[in-house]
C-alpha cells in the first residue's frame, strides 16, 4: 500500500508518515537498531563483513553454541518435525514439553511448572491469568515491558512503586480498596541496571498485606542462586517465594518461557491463560534443546563459576577507568554516558572498534540517563575482555564521558 490513501486512512497513518527521526539517525550512520548477523561464533559475530566481540548478547552461559544442545535440537526436528501446528491446550503438547516442565519445577523448588512459547508471553499469561477484576497488580517502574503489558492485559487494577522503593510499595499496599487479591512482581535481575531485587524485604511487605509475591527470573537464570537456579535460592527463599517465571533466551539458549508455582495456580493457568491457549506451542526444537541446556547449566557448574569471574574482569575494569556502571551487581554491566547524541556516537565508534553493544535510549531511561549496555558471558576470553576495556576505554576518554 502506498502513502496515498483513503480519506478515512489519512488520520490514522498521519503519525506514521510524520516519524522521520530514525530516517534522520540512518543518514547521521548513527542508527544502532537491527543490524543483521550473518555469522555468529558464540563470543564472536559478524556483522556487515567484519567480525565483532559480541558484548550485548544475553546468552550468558555461553550454551547457543554446545554440542549437546544443537545435537538435541537437530534430532527433536528430525523426531517431531518443524513445529506443533497448534496451541499446548489442543493439538500442540509433546512428551517433550511435559519432561521439560518437570524438570524445571524441580529446578527451580516448585510443585508444578508450565511452558509458553515466549518469555513474554509468560508474563503476560501469568499476570493476565491471574489478575482479575477487583484484583491489584504491583509492579516495580523498571520491571520488563511483558510485566508491565500483562497488567495491562488483565482485568483488574494496576499500581507502580519507584524502582527499589518498598516503602511506598507498602503505603501503596495499605491504601488499596479494591476487594480481591493482591500480587507483587518484580524482576529478579533488572535488565537495564544490572541489579538484584531486594526479596528479603519484599517477601516482608507481601506477607504484612496478605499479598502473593512473583519474581520474573530471565536475568537470574543460570546465574544467580547456589546452583543457577536464580533469584529466589540466591536468597535463600525459594518456599516463601509464590510464583517463578523466566524464559530460555537468555542462559537456556532458545526461546520460550515458564512459569512455576504451586498445583493449584499452574493448573488454574492451564485452563485460563489466554497467551496460552491461544498461541502455538514452543516448537520440538526449541524445546529439546531447553531441556539439554538445563542438563549441561547443571552438570557444569564451572560455566557459572567462569560467568562470574569475566563479570568482575569487566565491571571492575569499567570502573577503574571511570566509568559510571550505576548500581550493577550482575553480568548486566551498563556504560551511563548521558546525553542521546553522545551516546550514539559512542556507540557508533566502539561498533566501528569491532565490539557490539547495545545501546539503551529513551523511552527505555529517561533522556538524560543513556548509556551503552554490555553483558558478559562464560566463554569471554580474558583477551576479548581485556580488549574491550582498553578499546571502550580509549574511546570514552576522547568523547569525555571519562
């Protein structure tokens, strides 16, 4: 369809054809968004013919690439065929999406555990699911957009605290009105910042308001937690914590999402979670390949142990040369730099350096808080780090963001 339409069309297109900004950022070369990776060799990447460090990905085990995995991966195809061709509530359940649900339960120290095909969509069927009229949702102000779009979703009543703020999440707990349950969710690992939630003291405030408590663990994953198995063990709270939710994007190493609690709350998702039964199930693949990955984040804790080593190698290096890494306590290791411009810029030169970053700008933070977000995963080697250091570092001087 062309520009020119119908009168009836002109007032619903008429924003589209006046959003002219990122046209304006192409031609500055400045424009970061959907660069295509025609090669990828798990710590390296090519990108319009030249190889790059990959420092922006969420693969933090550094299992995309293992054996195991794609061996698994190559024969649920083979089995099962391509995809499920239809919704787990109908046509769409494999034996292989049961054994992963049970192994994940176990995993993460719940009764029961169900599958989605997204992360997203995990939370969106969570809290959708849930929450219905005369029910409120909590949500911390930097929790993940699936949380924020899953409140939306549902019926009942949405309220936002400040990022960390429990005590207003306690006066907003204590001032609510409306007749149904309560549900506090909150990213175990905050993605922009790097930063763990504070469950000790949230778990504290649920329990005084009679309010359930949910953690989204795509960050935590396979990095926090004596075995990996994230946010709620790393504390030590795995039976007082209600729901877990994650996804396998990130240290699983595909897609798709769960969400883990007791009998009676997964059950009840099963047969109320729109995201769910409305939605093809999570393809034979995937799915295998999940399951392997588990098996190997388990079986080689070493992985974790090297996470963690590479993440002090960085942050500590960052900071050493002046870089302003906010509150970060996690793989997530953000450059704040500021102003927009500069921060494409930045972006631009550490790209060119041979190093792929992400940078993170309105309305993601706000304006003046933009900054190049890097991750590290286990198969970084101390050169690629160390490289990045003295290369961001260099790069950081000239623009005087240190």
């Amino acid at each position: 369809m062309s520009d020119t339409t119908t009168t009836a069309d002109v007032t619903l297109f008429e924003k589209c054809r006046k959003y002219t900004r990122v046209e304006e950022v192409k031609a500055q070369g400045l424009y970061p968004y959907f660069k295509p990776i025609s090669e990828s060799e798990d710590t390296v990447v090519v990108i319009e013919g030249q190889k790059r460090i990959m420092l922006g990905s969420n693969n933090y085990l550094g299992l995309t690439h293992h054996p195991q995995v794609l061996e698994a991966a190559t024969r649920a195809l083979h089995s099962y065929g391509s995809g499920c061709t239809g919704s787990r509530f109908l046509n769409g359940t494999l034996d292989l999406h049961l054994q992963l649900e049970d192994a994940l339960a176990r995993f993460v120290g719940k009764e029961d555990c169900i599958v989605f095909s997204t992360g997203y969509n995990a939370n969106l069927g969570l809290i959708s699911g849930l929450v219905t009229k005369g029910d409120v949702v909590f949500l911390d102000k930097l929790d993940h957009a699936s949380i924020v779009d899953g409140a939306k979703m549902s019926y009942g009543a949405t309220e936002r605290f400040n990022h960390g703020d429990l005590a207003a999440l306690e006066r907003k707990l204590s001032r609510t009105t409306e007749p149904g349950g309560r549900m506090v969710i909150v990213d175990g690992v905050y993605s922009m910042e790097g930063d763990i939630a504070n469950i000790p003291d949230l778990l504290e405030v649920c329990r005084r308001h009679g309010a359930a408590l949910a953690i989204d663990d795509a960050h935590s994953l396979g990095v926090l937690g004596p075995n990996g198995d994230g946010t709620a063990a790393h504390f030590g709270l795995t039976d007082e914590v209600d729901i877990i939710a994650g996804t396998f994007s990130k240290s699983l190493a595909s897609i798709g999402g769960f969400v883990a609690g007791s009998k009676s709350v997964i059950n009840f998702l099963r047969h109320h979670s729109r995201p769910l039964i409305f939605t093809a199930a999570l393809p034979p693949a995937n799915t295998a390949g999940v399951l392997a990955a588990l098996e190997v984040l388990q079986r080689e804790p070493h992985r974790r142990e090297q996470l963690w080593a590479n993440t002090r190698r960085l942050a500590d290096g960052f900071r050493s040369l002046g870089f302003d890494v906010g509150p970060s306590e996690t793989p997530i290791i953000p450059i704040l730099i500021g102003p927009l411009d500069r921060t494409l810029v930045m972006w631009r030169k550490v790209f060119d350096a041979g190093i792929f970053t992400n940078p993170v700008v309105p309305p993601a933070v706000p304006p003046s808080q933009c900054r190049l977000r890097t991750s590290l995963m286990a198969t970084h080697t101390a050169d690629q780090i160390d490289y990045c250091l003295e290369t961001i570092g260099k790069l950081g001087r000239e623009l005087g963001v240190i």
